[in-house]
C-alpha cells in the first residue's frame, strides 16, 4: 500500500503563483471617466477675471455725465405758442447741463452747456449736494467688486444680485434730479426734466453684462451636475 502525501500537504508543496494584477480603468472595463474637479477651475477664475474689470469699468465710468437736465418739453412748446421763437439748437439737443456719477455721489459742480448758457460763470451754483441714491448704488458697485474679487466662488450669483438694485438705484437717481434741481434754485419743476445721459448707459451696459455673464456659469454649472446622472448611467456596467 503506497502511502500518499495528504492534500493539505501537496497544496503548501506546490509554488504559489501571484494574484493577477486588475486591469486598469478605460473605456474596455466599462467604468465612467469623469473630468476632474480642477478642470472647471480655470473657466472660474476666468468668469472672475472678467466680472470683476466690468466691475471696476462700471466705476470708472461715474467720472462721465450720468443725468442730464435739459428744457421739458412743456416749456419749449409755450415758448413756440408765445411766438417767442424757438429755443437754441444747443439748448433743445445738448441741455442744460451734466452731472457726472461722481458729481451726485460724493457732490459736486456739473459740466454746463456753454453753448446754450453762455452768461454762466461760477458752475458751483449748481452744486446739488450728495445725492443718496446715487453714492448708495456706488457702494453697491463697490462691494460688488470686492466680493469678486475676495469672496467664495459659491456667492458669485449674489455678484450679479447686487448689480440689479445698483441699477434700479441709478435709474431713479436719473428721472427724480429734476426734482431736486428745482428745489434747489427755488423754481417750479415743469420747466426742466431730467434723463439718463451716455454715462449712465454705459454702467447700465457693463452691470447688465455682469449679471448675464453670473447667470450664464450659473446655468452651466447646473446642467453639468444634471446631466452627471446620465453620464454614470449611460454605459452597461463591466461583469
């Protein structure tokens, strides 16, 4: 009777060969392939970038005229039933007189039509004082910038939220000046109206891109996590 090595004797005899090594990830294992958090970084730091110049551009423009006052249309039509004669070419195209952001921000003497009020000489007169609404909207700007600049990137939406009431501050600064411009040289206000001049379009520009540019990253930002479902689902998992 041939004696026979037991089994557990014959398994620790044999040489023991290495597991074999998993196959890395790819497209033939049928595992995703998702982009890397860092891959959407430089896109932020460029929506940074750029809001935050439309920004310091939106400031840089209160040095230009904001609110013009000009003649209300009122006044010119009295005028031609008078038979007074129509006012000056300059009086009717280019009013009476400018206030730069600047100007109804902080205070300030505005640029005067001399070419319809040729007998003025000390523009201070016109000096309206501070005007709230307009060194409001500055701050908002203000502050606006300075949360693109050092603020989280999770709060970049409330960059574009400040840039709205910013406006709207601006807008009514622009329609009621001729109201305060009357009270100031004790005159009725039938006589003169007040608008928005090309300083004020040119914020109202900048601030509307920024608010698309938040808005567009925004929309981006959410259809990539809405569409990553789709994307894990999308190929048949490896067996």
């Amino acid at each position: 009777m041939t004696g026979s090595l037991p089994l557990s004797w014959q398994a620790m005899s044999r040489p023991q060969r290495p597991p074999a090594a998993a196959p890395p990830p790819g497209p033939d294992t049928g595992s995703p392939i998702r982009m890397p958090a860092a891959a959407a970084r430089p896109r932020h730091r460029f929506l940074r970038a750029v809001s935050l110049v439309l920004l310091v551009a939106a400031l840089g423009s209160f040095g230009l005229g904001m609110v013009r006052i000009s003649f209300s249309p009122a006044l010119i039509s009295e005028l031609q039933q008078l038979s007074l004669g129509p006012l000056p070419a300059a009086c009717v195209n280019g009013g009476i007189a400018a206030y730069s952001g600047l100007a109804l921000a902080a205070g300030g003497a505005p640029s005067v039509n001399g070419s319809c009020l040729t007998q003025i000489h000390d523009t201070g007169q016109a000096n309206l004082g501070v005007q709230p609404l307009a060194l409001l909207a500055l701050l908002v700007i203000v502050a606006a910038a300075a949360l693109t600049a050092w603020g989280p990137r999770f709060q970049r939406l409330l960059t574009g939220g400040l840039c709205v009431p910013a406006l709207a501050l601006l807008g009514v600064t622009a329609l009621d000046l001729d109201q305060v411009f009357a009270h100031h040289f004790h005159q009725g206000s039938s006589a003169i109206s007040s608008g928005p001049d090309l300083g004020l379009w040119i914020v109202a520009a900048l601030l509307l891109l920024v608010i698309l540019a938040q808005l567009g990253s925004a929309g981006l930002e959410w259809a990539r996590l809405a569409l990553a479902p789709l994307d894990d689902g999308g190929r048949p998992p490896s067996r």
